[in-house]
C-alpha cells in the first residue's frame, strides 16, 4: 500500500502572527500604562485665620511632637489611649472641634495615622494647624 | 512502500491556546485597571485603614513630594506661584473640590504651607489622597 498524498495543509487566509503581535503589544501597553491603586479620600478643613469654629466646647487638641509623642490637651499618651480618650469625649459632642498640632519635622505618614485614628474615634470636624499658633 | 508521513500539526492550532490566553490577559487589564497619566514626580501617599474609596479625581489635583516640589494641574510650580494659579483655578466656583496628592515622608511644616496658600485662595476644604494599608 502506498500512501503518498501529504496531509493537505490548510493555509490560513490571514497570517495568525501580526495578529499576536499586535495583541501582545495592546498587552504590554495595558498591563504598563493602568494601575491597580486603590485611593481613599480624608477630608480635612482649612481652619479660618481668625478663631476656630465657634463651639460651646472648647476645641481638643492633640500635639504630635516631633519624636511621634501625642498629647492631649498637655497630657502624654499613646495612640491607643487617644483613640479611647477621644472615643469617650466625642460620645458627648459628636461635632466637637479637634485640631491636630504637627511639629515641624513630624512626616505626613505619622499625621495620617492619627487622624485616621481620631475619625476611627467619631471625630468628624478635625483641623490640621501648625504649632504653637 | 512508502511510510504514511506522520501528519504534520497545523501551526495555527498550536497558537489558538495561546492567543485566546493572551486576549483574555489583554481584556482583564483593559477592564480591571484604570488608565492613568503618569505624574509628574514620584509620590507615595500616605496609608491609611480608613478613609473614603474614592477615584483618583481628574482635575484639582495638587501634586507634593517628599522634597516639597509641587505641581498643580501637571504643572511644576513653586511655592509662591500655587496662590495665584489656585484663586485663578478658584474663580469661577470658590466650592470645586482640591485634593492633595502628597507623599507620605512630607514633613508638617511644608504641609502647612501649602494649606496656608490653599486658605488665603479662598479654599475652605481639603482632600488629602490616601492609600489603604496592606493586612
């Protein structure tokens, strides 16, 4: 028996490999060029130049010394221990002004941490404000 | 007597399996990210647990990194430029919605003169961008 027909290749109309390449290509661009971050907001007031927000309360206010140090109206105290102290205080006066004193040289990464402990805590009406003013 | 050529494997059918993973990579990152103009200078947001989600705003957008160079609007400018490009940005609507992009290794008081630029333009309200902090 003699079989010599070669298997009948079929051709492809339009070549299958500029077809990959521009894939591949369009790949590269969207794995590149999109990012997968999330973004989360924090709201933050810009205290007028006069007073703070009237408020029947005196506004808290937390110090944050240049070694990370956190005081509470001139007390020491740790994160934790702010958060709960905060917790209790804003219970009261939910809308209850809080303004955050950074020293000079505190970083933005250690500011954020605490307000995102104060408003973990209720605070809902938090300043930023330089110290010593 | 001629042996059967064994049949040779089309080429095309080898690459079907490959590019059909391919498309599929392509159609997840089309979908899954967002497409976004690189900035001007490399910056780190601070982490956060909470925080807002919130899509990274189109316009309004006050760039800082670590060495306090700042950008507004994917322009470079200095410090005493932001005020005027701010009321100019502010005028037609005092209430549209700034946010600042700032690396989390900015030190307080460059922050503080920023929000001190941003109050005498006329803005009341921040948004400070933030990522969330990886468990």
């Amino acid at each position: 028996m003699v079989i010599d027909s070669p298997p009948v290749r079929r051709r492809n109309l339009i070549g299958l490999t500029p077809l990959i390449d521009v894939v591949f290509i369009l790949l590269v661009f969207f794995m590149l060029a999109s990012s997968f971050l999330d973004w989360r907001s924090i709201a933050l007031s810009l205290p007028g130049e006069g007073g703070e927000p009237s408020s029947d309360t005196p506004p808290l206010v937390v110090r944050i010394a240049s070694d990370g140090v956190l005081t509470l109206d001139g007390e020491n105290m740790e994160l934790a221990e702010l958060e709960r102290r905060l917790s209790t205080l804003l219970g009261e006066d939910p809308a209850r002004a809080v303004i955050i004193r950074p020293a000079d040289d505190v970083s933005l990464q250690r500011i954020v941490q605490v307000v995102d402990r104060l408003s973990a805590a209720g605070g809902s009406n938090m300043t930023l404000n330089r110290e010593g003013r | 007597m001629r042996m059967p050529e064994p049949p040779r494997r089309d080429q095309g059918e080898n690459v079907i399996p490959l590019i059909n993973i391919v498309f599929l990579l392509l159609i997840f990152f089309m979908l899954a990210g967002t497409l976004t103009r690189p900035d001007l200078f490399n910056v780190e947001p601070p982490e956060t647990v909470r925080g807002i989600e919130t899509d990274l705003p189109e316009e309004g957008v006050i760039l800082m990194d670590a060495n306090g160079r700042l950008a507004f609007e994917e322009e470079e400018l200095a410090l005493e430029a932001l005020g005027p490009r701010l009321e100019q940005w502010l005028a037609d609507d005092p209430e549209r919605p700034l946010v600042l992009k700032a690396d989390a290794g900015v030190p307080a008081h460059r922050l503080m003169d920023v929000m001190d630029v941003l109050r005498a333009a006329g803005a009341d309200r921040l948004t400070l961008l933030t990522n969330p902090a990886e468990r």
